[in-house]
C-alpha cells in the first residue's frame, strides 16, 4: 500500500513538474511572438506605426548591439505590467514599462523597469553594465517616443535594495545634487559622464543577482 501511494505521489509531482515546463515554453513562445511582432522593420523605429496597433505603448526603447529592442508602456500601478504584456495578455516576460508616477518622459528622473529573465530577454542583459568592457562599448542608448527621440548617455550603474530605498521622479531645491553624489559614491562604472542640474535623467532598473530586494540600476543623461 505504501508503494503505491510512494508512487502516486511521485506520478503526481512528475506531472506538475511536466506541467510547468509546458506552460514556461507556452509563455516563452507567446510572449517572444509577441515582442518580435513589435520589431522596427530595417532597423528604423516608427513609434507612430506601433501606436496605431497598440495605443497604450508611450515609447520604445533600444540599445544597439544587445537583445534590449522593446515598446514601452505604464500602468496605473508598477506592478501590472509585471506580469502582462503590451496587449494586457498575462505573461511572465511583463513588458518594459514606465513608473506610474512618471508624466511621460517630462520629470527630472523617468524610470523605466524590466524583468531580468534567465533566457537573455527583456532587461537581463543590463547585469552586463556590471563589467567596465561591456559598458565602454554600449555607451548609449535610444528612446523612440511621440514627441521626438531622446539619446540617453549613461552616467552609472549601481545596485540599490529596493526594501530600503526609492528612485525619485522629481527633485526640490537640492535633492537633485544629493541624490547624485549618492549615485556617484556608488556607481560601479569608470566613467567621466558630467551631468547638470538641468539635464533630464533616465533611470533603467532591473533585479540584479546579488540577493533577493536588490536591484541593478543604470543613470543616464538625455542628450
């Protein structure tokens, strides 16, 4: 009797094990049809064209040279989009997205989140920026939005703990020049980036693979 209730316990696990395989490569498959059905053709952005099919996408973002080639939307909250695509189909890639306090890309700081997915897709190749050889090579990035194209420079990278910390969107008086000697004390990069008080900045932030609440955040300056 025991045997067999040794065996169904184990025909019962073997089937949610193969059960969850099935579902990740059905959500894998989905939500990369997806994004690539989202792809500029020749390389060239129209976020126009993008918007006519999906209204609630604000931008798109793409660093050349990696897998970071991806429509940009917000939610009403930051968890969302988390767990849905662009098309608010459920998926576990999410979508890269905007911080719901964000007025579009007008404040001081616009953050912009993404999943860090084992399969090299959404934000994952950000960990890369962790190496000075990688960063010295991608340099700079492309924000496609309706009012015009912004070209990031990035300034720095650091790992934050996101139980204990928050990203601001905009700065009074002079949060501005605290919150960027803070980012400079631990920025990880070499880089010799100058930023002025009237720059805009963008902030990309992801999970980094350091312990659970941290986060890998990378500052760049629009140009």
């Amino acid at each position: 009797m025991k045997r067999k209730l040794v065996l169904i316990i184990c025909l019962i696990v073997c089937f949610l094990c193969i059960s969850q395989i099935v579902i990740n490569y059905i959500n894998k498959k989905t939500g990369t049809s997806f994004y690539n059905s989202t792809l500029p053709s020749h390389n060239e952005v129209n976020i126009e064209k993008i918007q006519e099919k999906y209204e609630n996408i604000l931008g798109y973002i793409k660093i050349e040279g990696t897998n970071i080639n991806y429509p940009i939307v917000q939610g009403e909250d930051n968890n969302y989009y988390l767990s849905h695509l662009p098309n608010g189909e459920k998926n576990k890639m999410g979508s890269i997205y905007l911080d719901y306090r964000n007025n579009g890309f007008d404040d001081d700081n616009t953050i912009i989140y993404g999943h860090n997915m084992n399969d090299g897709t959404m934000f994952s190749e950000l960990e890369n920026y962790k190496r000075n050889d990688y960063y010295k090579n991608h340099k700079s990035y492309m924000i496609y939005t309706e009012s015009g194209n912004l070209k990031v420079e990035i300034l720095a990278a650091y790992i934050a703990d996101a139980s204990k910390e928050g990203l601001p969107i905009n700065f009074e008086d002079d949060e501005r020049e605290k919150y960027l000697q803070k980012v400079a004390k631990s920025n990880i990069l070499d880089s010799n980036v100058n930023i002025k008080v009237e720059d805009k900045i963008i902030t990309l932030c992801t999970c980094a693979d350091v312990y659970d609440t941290s986060r890998l955040v990378l500052i760049g300056k629009v140009l």
